[in-house]
C-alpha cells in the first residue's frame, strides 16, 4: 500500500490529523492498536480550548460539537472552604468548550468512515523504517499477515507508550521527566454538576475537582495515593471524601449516584526533544505529557496537530518545507509553557506528602494573592483558555 502521511495512532491527535489532511486532498492511512469501541471506552479530557474547537472546524467535524456543548466563560477555585471566581470572559474575551474526548474521537472516527478514510484497527508490530531517508515505510502485522505502507512521511500520534518515539535513536532523543507523588481518581456518574462552573478544589485532605460532560453527566476527581486502585474505593467512600474537599455550600448541593467508570490516573509532566527526526513527526501524547491540572493534555495535542498539518500543507501545496522543518521548535515552544502551567497549577492545589509547614503557608499565601490581584488571575486566565499557536 501507499499513501502521502502515514499515521500511527488512532486517538484524537492521529484522527485529527487525518481529518485536516483529507479537506486538503492529503492522503493518509490511520494505524490503530485497538478497536474503535475500546477508544471510546477511555474516558479522559473534558475541556476544550477554542484553537481545538476552531481545528474541528477547520476539519468539518464541529457540527455536533457546537450544537451540544457548553461554553464555559469562568471556573471556580476554593481553598478551604474560601471559593473565589475567575473570570475568563472579563480577563481575556475568551472561554473554554465543555465537550468530552469521547466525543471529539466519536465524530472524527464517523467523518474519517463518511469520507471513505483508511483506519486499520487492531494492527500491531507496527515498526517505522527509514524515517531518516527519503523513503519512509511503517510494517505492521494484521490478522497475522505482515503488511507495508510506503509513505512520504510519518506522524506519530501513538500515545505515551506508542512506538514512535522509541523510533528516534537515544543519540538524538532528550527526555525531560518529573513524577508527582499521588495520582486522579476520577469517576463519571449520571448526576447533574454540582455546579455550572469546573470547581478545582485545594484543601487539607488533597485536590478534588468537580467537571461535568452534560446536564446529567458529571466527573469528579480526587487526589489519591499512588499505591490505590479503583477497587479500593468505593462509590460511597468517594462521594465522603469529595465533600470533605469541596467547598461546604458545594458539597450541600452535590447529587451523589452509582459512578459508570472509575479510573486513576498518575500524575506526570514529561517532554521530549527534538519532536520531528527526519520524516518522522510526533504529536500529543507521543511526545508530551502534562498532569491533568489546568486541563490542557488534549489542548497541546491539538496545538501540534496544527503546526504539523499547515507544514505538510505547505510542502504539498507549495513546495515549501519551511513548515515542517521548524515543526518541532514552533510545537515546543507551545508545549513548554502549557508544561509550565500544568505543573504550577498542581502545584499551588495539591498536598504533597513532604510539605514542611513553611510550604504550606507559602502555598496558601499564593491562593490568597491569586485571588486579590487581578494581574495574577489574568495570567491563569491566559494559560488556562490557551495561549495563541
Ligand atoms: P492517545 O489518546 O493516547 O491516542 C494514541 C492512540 O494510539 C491510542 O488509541 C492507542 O491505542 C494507539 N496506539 C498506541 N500504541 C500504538 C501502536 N504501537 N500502534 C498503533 N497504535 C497505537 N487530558 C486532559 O486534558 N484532561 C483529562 O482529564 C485527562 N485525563 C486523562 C486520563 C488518562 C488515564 C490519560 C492516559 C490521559 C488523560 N488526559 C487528560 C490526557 C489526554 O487524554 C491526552 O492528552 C490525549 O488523549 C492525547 O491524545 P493522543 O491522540 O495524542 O494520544
Ligand atoms: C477535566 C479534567 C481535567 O484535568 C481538568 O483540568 C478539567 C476537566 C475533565 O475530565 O472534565
């Protein structure tokens, strides 16, 4: 087989990509290690920036996304039991989409199959050869079968522990990594939001955070020790400890129900350096992980997905190359401050096992000036609905 970009991945990044490439005439073959259903089991990112909704645009997939979703103008942040505002709306003229990761793949996955897109599931083996040549190929096996795509380039949209970054040799890859010393136990249940905002919650017990998909949707997140599992914590018990982290008035109103899913998630912040080796790029999770605090694990991903697709653009349409050659130096310059800002903003809301007393005071005198100083909330408020591509 052969095709202009092959595509490793089959999540939002990879899909995207495909999508953006085909209303340009851009061929492409999307290889995924599972099927479509297990995809849309995972339940991850919920909040949007407009740069991601503005690409789903662009891709002709926004429909449904602009009909169901809810734009959300500010969010709440509480540190024992104290709640305050910020106003994205007021701070920057801009605001975030509530629209679920489910949902974004669900209609990719049903644009990509409309167009007639090449999606091979439950492929593996997938190996990238020649990606430092001129003449890229990826093989994978399919029901046993070994097969070869022969491609100009290749976008590696594997995930985290996908094999493309494995792809570029050690003598070229720099990774940069830090751990975080508890993890997300998250739970989506049928139940309405506690609230019309997201409340990111910091108090002595640890981080909560209450999100929502829909009207009768909500996820609800609770900082956990690395050593829990989901079979340790009851439905029960988790409606107890989410109260005890949230504001009271909150925890008042909170409608608790039988949780759909529950997951937990560790906490990492990690980058790797150079993102494009050759003809070979990577994209989102491939590439660059955040902790989830501040929303943005999906929103990077989207962000590369930009300078990625308007490179190739630019070499199909124009004969320029410029666009992929500074791919990896535009898409990092993003992602770095997106990492700044995941680990800040975890920072300032969890407990953290070895905090002296003096952290502690430290930590609870930056909410209290977050909230008092307008400059301060302006710089969260920034970060928070995305910084330009
Ligand atoms: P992925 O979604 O990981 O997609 C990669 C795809 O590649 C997968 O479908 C995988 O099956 C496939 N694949 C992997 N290896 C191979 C291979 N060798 N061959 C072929 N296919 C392969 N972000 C937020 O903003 N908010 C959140 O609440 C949030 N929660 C998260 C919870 C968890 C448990 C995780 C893991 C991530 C979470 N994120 C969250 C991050 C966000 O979901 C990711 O940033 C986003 O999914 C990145 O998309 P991606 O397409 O780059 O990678
Ligand atoms: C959600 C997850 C996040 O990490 C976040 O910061 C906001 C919302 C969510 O799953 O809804």
């Amino acid at each position: 087989m052969r095709t202009q970009v092959a595509i490793i991945g089959g999540g939002p990044s990879g899909l995207l990509l495909s999508q953006l490439l085909h209303q340009r005439g851009i061929d492409s073959v999307v290889l995924e290690r599972k099927t479509r259903e297990y995809v849309l089991g995972r339940i991850r990112a919920g909040v949007l920036e407009v740069g991601f909704v503005n690409l789903m645009r662009e891709a002709g997939v926004a429909e449904r996304m602009d009909r169901e979703c809810f734009i959300h103008d500010g969010t709440v942040i509480s540190r024992d039991n104290l709640s305050f505002g910020i106003n994205f709306k007021e701070l920057t003229g801009s605001h975030v989409v509530v629209y679920g990761q489910t949902e974004v793949t669900r209609d990719l996955y049903d644009a990509r199959e409309a167009a007639g897109g090449k999606i091979v599931y439950e492929v593996d083996g997938v190996e990238i050869h020649g990606a430092d040549g001129d003449a890229p190929y990826v093989t994978y096996h399919k029901d046993g079968a070994e097969q070869r795509i022969d491609c100009d380039f290749v976008a590696g949209c594997d995930g985290f522990h996908g094999v493309s970054r494995q792809s570029i040799p050690l003598s070229v890859r720099r990774e940069y990594e830090k751990l975080y010393p508890f993890g997300w136990l998250g739970i989506l249940s049928e139940t309405p939001p506690v609230n019309d905002e997201l409340i990111y919650a910091s108090s002595e017990r640890g981080f909560a955070l209450c999100s929502m998909r829909n009207e009768n949707l909500s996820r609800y997140y609770i900082q956990c020790s690395l050593s829990d599992s989901p079979e340790d914590w009851t439905d029960a018990a988790f409606w107890e400890e989410l109260k005890r982290r949230i504001p009271e008035e909150a925890a008042e109103r909170l409608v608790t129900g039988p949780s759909v899913e529950k997951s937990i998630a560790p906490l990492r912040s990690f980058v790797t350096e150079p993102m494009r080796w050759g003809r070979l790029f990577l994209c989102g999770d491939a590439a660059h992980i955040v902790p989830p605090t501040g929303a943005k694990g999906l929103n990077t991903a989207a962000s590369d997905i930009h300078y990625l697709y308007h490179g190739l653009v630019q070499h199909y349409q124009d004969g320029e190359d410029e666009g992929i050659e500074r791919y990896s130096e535009r898409a990092l310059a993003r992602i770095w401050k997106a990492e700044r800002f995941s680990w800040w903003m975890t920072t300032l809301l969890h407990r953290f096992p070895d905090q002296s007393a003096f952290d502690l005071r430290i930590q609870a005198a930056e909410v209290a000036f977050l909230r008092e100083n307008r400059a301060a909330q302006t710089v969260l408020a920034e970060n928070y609905v995305g910084l330009p591509y």
